[in-house]
C-alpha cells in the first residue's frame, strides 16, 4: 500500500469527517473509536496496517 500513501492522504483530506453517532470498535486498534476517526491521518493509518479483529 506505501506507493498510493501520498494520493490517498490528498482524496483523504479532501474529505468531510464527522465522529460516529453509534459506538464503533476500530477494526485497526480493537478498541472504541470516537473522534479520531474522522481524521484523514486515522484513514492513512487503517491501510497501512492490518486489521486486529480480536485481541488476546
């Protein structure tokens, strides 16, 4: 995924964030998510790095 990193932070920017109105596990960190969610940074993070679905 690192050679479309840079374009994905451009599109990603352009977007319009809002933090979820539902409690949301983030499939990155395995944890609650809330505002950091809607950042183009988190995006960036969630394809650089695997899914954690279940942490032991």
């Amino acid at each position: 995924m690192e050679p479309i990193l840079a374009e994905f932070r451009q599109v990603a920017q352009t977007i319009r964030y809002s933090r979820p109105q539902l409690p949301l596990i983030s499939n990155v960190s395995g944890t609650w998510t809330e505002a950091e969610i809607a950042t183009p940074d988190y995006w960036v993070n969630h394809i650089q790095n695997q899914c954690s679905l279940l942490r032991v």
